[in-house]
C-alpha cells in the first residue's frame, strides 16, 4: 500500500504534465483541424525557455516560469502568422508536410544553437523531501503538480467563461456561421495556436527542472499527446484531461509492478486496448459543421 501511494502521487506530477500536452494538441486540432507536429518542438522549447530565464538571465525561478509560457504564446502565434495563415485553403497534406519541416528545423536549430549536452535547471526548493510515513513528496513534484492543475484550470475557465472562449467554441461549431455573426476567425486562428503553444511550452517548461533539457525532449512527449489525444477522443478537452492522466497512471503502475524497461509501453497498450472497445475515444466531441 504504501508503495502504491508513492506511485499515485508521482502519477499525477506527470499526468498534470500530460494532460497539458493534450490540451494544447487537441485545440489546434479541434478548432483549426491542424495537425501540429511542431508540439514537441513546442515542449522542447518551453523547457530551454525555462533554462535560459532562469540560468541566462538569472531570473527568479517563479518568474521564470510565466516568462517560458509567454515565450511559447509569442512562438505559437507567429507559426500560425508566418505558417499556417498562407496555407488556410491548402490541402491537409500540404499542411502537414510543412509543419513536419518546422518541427524537424525547430528541433536542428535547438541542437545547434545549445549543443547535445543536457542542461539543469535550478531551483529554489530544498532537496529533502516531505515524508509523510513510507511516502516521500519532493517539493519540486508538487510545485509541479499545484502548476499543472491551475493551468488546466485557468484553460477550462478561457474556455468556458470567457469572450475569448466562446468564440472559439463557436469556430469550433462552424467557423462560417461564426464569421457572419462577427467572430474574427482568423485571429480565432492565431490566438488557438498561440494558446495550444503555450500549454505545450509550459510542460516543458515543468518538468526541465524535475529531470534535465535536451534538444531531443521533445520527440516522446509529441508522441504521447497525440496518444492522450486519440485516447481522450479528438477536440475533447476533458478526454485530453483524463487522458493524460490515465496514462500517466499506466506508465507509473506498470513501471512499479511490472519492469522499468517497458514503462512507455504499458500506457500505449492500455491506449490500444481503449481503442478497441471504442475507436473514436472515451470522450469524442461531435465534430464541426463546417
């Protein structure tokens, strides 16, 4: 027992991690019917963001942390500026083909620029750990957690409570009856991206000081979110939510109790065995009219 309690709480210090990576993913997905291949790029770059605010510039670890996620918001908005608003009316192959290219570039360029050597992030939380009986809670773990939750919480409310928010729903709904009624879509557009970006960026951005910054971070968490988002069921937010968590939880258990060695594959195949018994996802969302 007290072993699987040690696993849960570092279950959900990744699942809150993972569910933004799946958030971001299916925004873009769901409103723009883009698929993003720069997102692991994205999370790379909200993890160097965080190490060059917090090293480079010396900034304070707590102010460093906004700084990656405002980064990632500037990036996101200027790919769908420079990107995706020329290709609006493109095929989805065309798409596709070229955002593959920005996140192979994204990725070479972060090589170039910091080299292959990983980097460490400092912070500011003391190395022992809280122990409540058997279970040990890392300070850091749970700065990350408490992050992930409000973030996903500040995304739900944008979402639902916000101007903002139901403009994108209604692009989501149908984007042509949306731009009759008055709803910029093409900022719609910009502001979806920027925000999926962004999200991406700020899981990064979290777990480079729980583990180190590569310029290859990036390729497994890509494909993670878009497991979490098949698994949670396309243009689903919650099913993103849950999804991330549920393999997260995967992972964790099936390292513990089974091997180390096949942690990433235990979650794929609870993912395949989801899949199965319902092949659009727990959660999928009716898609848009237009």
């Amino acid at each position: 027992m007290d072993q699987l309690l040690q696993h849960i709480f570092n279950a959900l210090v990744l699942g809150g991690t993972y569910a933004l990576l799946g958030i971001g993913l299916t925004l873009i997905f769901g409103i723009m019917n883009v698929v993003n291949f720069t997102h692991g790029a994205l999370y790379t770059f909200g993890g160097y963001a965080m190490y060059l605010a917090a090293v480079a510039l010396g900034l304070n670890f707590f102010v460093a942390l906004p700084v990656a996620l405002v980064a990632g918001l500037v990036l996101g908005a200027l790919i769908e500026f420079t990107l995706l608003r020329p290709l609006r009316r493109s095929d989805i192959d065309t798409t596709m083909l070229v955002m593959i290219g920005a996140g192979i570039i994204m990725q070479s360029g972060t090589l170039w620029i910091f080299g292959g050597v990983a980097k460490a992030v400092p912070t500011p939380f003391p190395a022992q750990p809280l122990t409540f009986g058997p279970v040990s809670l890392s300070y850091v773990n749970l700065f990350v957690l408490c992050a992930a939750v409000a973030l996903i919480a500040i995304t739900y409310f944008t979402i639902n409570g916000t101007k903002l928010g139901r403009a994108m729903r209604a692009t989501f709904q149908d984007h042509d009856t949306a731009s009759l009624m008055g709803v910029n879509v093409s900022l719609i557009y910009t502001a979806t991206f920027a925000i999926g970006s962004a999200l991406a960026s700020a899981a990064g951005a979290l777990l480079g000081p729980v583990y180190v910054v590569t310029p290859q971070m990036g390729d497994l968490a890509a494909v993670k979110a878009f497991a979490i988002v098949i698994l949670g069921g396309l243009g689903s937010i919650s099913g993103a939510t849950i999804g991330g968590f549920i393999l997260a939880f995967a992972e964790e258990l099936g390292a513990g109790y089974i091997s180390s060695g096949y942690r990433d594959a235990m979650g794929f195949l609870i993912i395949i065995a989801v899949l199965l018994v319902k092949p659009t996802g727990l959660f999928a969302r009716a898609e848009r009219i237009g």
